[in-house]
C-alpha cells in the first residue's frame, strides 16, 4: 500500500467506524435508562451472537488499526485526519487545531475503556458484575474526569476528522462539501457528547449529568 492510499486509509478508519461504534454504543447503554433489568437484557443480546461480531468488526478491530495509523504517522510527520488546511473556513481552522490532540486524546481513553471493561469480559465477568462495576467505578472524581475529557476529545476528534473520512471514501469532493460536512458532523459530535456523558453521571451519581434523571424500575 503506497503512502497516498495508507493515509487514505487513515483518514477511513479513524472516522467512519467511530461513527457506528459511537451510534451502536449509545443504542446499546441507554437501555438502562428504562431500568437496570432492561440493561441487563440489553448487554445480554449484545454480548453475543451478531451484536458482538458487529461491535468488535465496526469498534473494538478499527479502534487497534487507527492507533497504529496514528502512531505511525506522527513519527513519519505525515497530516493526521482533522488537522486544519488553508482552504478550511474559520470553523475548520478552529476545529482542526485542536484536531491531533483530540485524536490521541481520543485513542488513549478509547483503549482505556476496551481494556478496562472487556478485560472484565475476558475474565468472566457477567453483566450485572460489569453493571456494579461500572457503578462503583464512575462515581469516583478521577473517573469522571476522565469521561469528561475522554468524550469530548472524542466529540472533537469526530467534528474535525469525519469530513476527511468521507474525502477519503469519496463521498465529500469539494471545499463546499467539506464546510457542509463539517456542519453536521459538529453536530453529531456533540450529540453523542451530552448521551454518553449524560449516560456516564447516571451511572456514576444516579442523577444525570446535564439534566435529572429518574429510573423507576421495570
């Protein structure tokens, strides 16, 4: 694979599968909003079968790929997917100077959070014990922290890079096109910014994080 197309590649894979994982693991978690049964249910069928396959081919596989791609092309100096161009508008120059940062921020607690939970799958952990798990752990200040952080290098990362993803995928062609794309993408990355941090300080404070929640169980 020459240089073009492994920067292409990049771009792809930084992108467009965390797109899906992040859509997918927001379906996925908020079911404990309808009570931690429904949760329970949820991580059940999605721990197995085609729910798992799916997870670990559009998440868990691409997030490994794009790490080595983001390591390599630091050392070799090459532009990381979400740095600003001359040609990006105000709102792209801005987005994309924080863009590498947010990525390797991005990717850190991205394997952090693999590791940390599907290292209790691998060791046997049920549902309820990552439930409990998750609970424990969440509430504790230098974990939410690090969800805070986490998420919104992720949010940023996605609003910078995704319209360099669809370059590379040959959906996005012109300046016009990127300014569009960049947009929305901006919007989808605060979406799934406030879900899962909402999400988070349900889980960790049992009160939400932008707005109260109360679960009244199933």
């Amino acid at each position: 694979m020459n240089e073009g197309r492994l920067a292409r590649a990049h771009a792809i894979v930084a992108t467009v599968p965390l797109l899906f994982w992040g859509a997918f693991h927001v379906w996925e978690q908020w079911a404990v909003f309808r009570g931690r049964l429904a949760w329970l249910v949820r991580m059940r069928s999605t721990s197995t079968g085609l729910g798992l396959a799916a997870e670990i081919a559009l998440g868990v596989l691409p997030l490994v790929v794009w790490a080595v791609l983001h390591v390599r092309a630091r050392v070799v100096g090459e532009r990381l997917p979400g740095t600003a161009r001359e040609s990006d508008e105000p709102l792209g120059k801005g987005l994309g100077f924080l863009g590498p940062w947010a990525s390797s921020i991005a990717i850190v607690f991205l394997l952090w959070h693999v590791a940390w939970l599907w290292g209790a799958k691998i060791m046997g952990a049920s549902p309820v014990e990552l439930y409990d798990a998750m609970q424990r752990t969440l509430g504790l200040p230098w974990a939410l922290v690090m969800n805070a952080i986490g998420l919104a290098a992720v949010a940023w990362h996605l609003a910078a890079a995704l319209p360099d993803g669809l370059e590379a995928a040959g959906l996005v062609s012109s300046p016009e096109g990127r300014r569009s794309t960049r947009i929305v993408t901006l919007v989808i990355g605060l979406c799934l910014f406030v879900l899962s941090a909402q999400l988070t300080g349900w889980l960790g404070t049992g009160t939400g994080t932008f707005w109260p929640i109360h679960v009244v169980p199933g």
